[in-house]
C-alpha cells in the first residue's frame, strides 16, 4: 500500500471554532484530545465540519503517503453518535501527484495528436493506409496512458477509504482502545 494510515481515539476535552466570512460563512474547527493514557493531541481540521461536543469520543485517521513526513485527515468518526465523517477532497489530493498527472497530460496529448492524425491521413486516401493505422494505433496508446493513470488513482482512493473504514470497524468492535 502506498500509504501509512494512523489513527488517535481519545475524549473531547475542547472544541474551538473560528467562523470567517460575511455572505459565505466558513467555520475552522480546532479539536482537543485525551486518550486513555493521559496523551493529548491538537487537530486543527480547517474548514470541515465534524459534528461533536465536549465529552465525546473521537477517532480521527489520517493517511501519510510513503516517503513523507506528514499526512492528511481523511476520516473523522464521532463514537457517541457513531457518525463517519469522510474528508473527501483530503483523500483525494492524497492520490495526485505531479509525475501521475504529467503522464496523465503526456497520455491525453498523445490520444488527441493520434486522433488528430488519423482525420488528415484518411481524407489523403488509399495510399495512405499504414500511416492511418500507425495514427489510430498512436491514439489507442495515449488513451490507454490516460486510463491507467485515472484507474490507479481511483484504485488509490477505495485503498484509502477500505484502509479507514477497517480502522473505524475496530474502533467500533474495541472502544476501549
């Protein structure tokens, strides 16, 4: 798996929110806290909503992809009201990257250049025959660039959810850890 995931379980001991905007409202939300061994840790969510009270207890996971140093939130799960909350935009940007979406454009341009080729030579006619299939195989094999690339990054995204969701289920199976 291209990814670490990481989770902290602990009680609710604050709740801070900082609401900015005047026609569209946006509320930043900072959450505090305890788990059993007396360890606390500060989230700060930013702009995602997290329905929760003092006293309850939380999960959240976050995933780091490898060869880095930190990660993204992409769940939060509130035990008391046993709400799954998903991070979708989270999950997602954790998928991208630059190289996958260079080969990704390299993929798209090569398709649009073959099919492109393909319309002159075969208003050239006849004679133009293996340079048309030469076109069309050229067009095949940037669209098959281009699918792989978005297949493995919507394979990258159910990893991620089923990574979390396997987190949240032994949470819910042993809320004493």
């Amino acid at each position: 798996m291209p990814y670490s995931i990481h989770s902290f379980t602990g009680e609710l001991l604050d709740i801070q929110s900082e609401t900015l905007g005047i026609s569209i409202i946006r509320t930043e939300q900072t959450f505090f806290l305890q788990n059993r061994d007396g360890k606390e840790l500060v989230i700060n969510l930013g702009y995602k909503d997290v329905s929760a009270r003092r006293g309850h207890t939380l999960s959240f996971i976050w995933a780091v992809r490898k060869g880095k140093e930190t990660g993204k939130y992409i769940v939060a799960y509130n035990h008391n009201l046993d709400k799954t909350t998903l991070f979708h935009s989270e999950i997602s940007s954790l998928t991208e990257s630059s190289a996958a979406n260079f080969v990704e454009w390299i993929g798209a341009i090569i398709a649009v250049l073959g099919f492109l080729s393909c319309i002159v030579i075969a208003q050239m006619g006849v004679g133009y025959l293996i340079s048309l299939i030469l076109s069309i195989v050229l067009t095949v094999f940037g669209l098959g660039i281009f699918l792989l690339v978005k297949h493995k990054r919507k394979k990258n995204v159910q990893i991620l959810k089923q990574e979390a969701e396997k987190v949240i289920q032994t949470q819910r199976d042993n809320p004493g850890l």
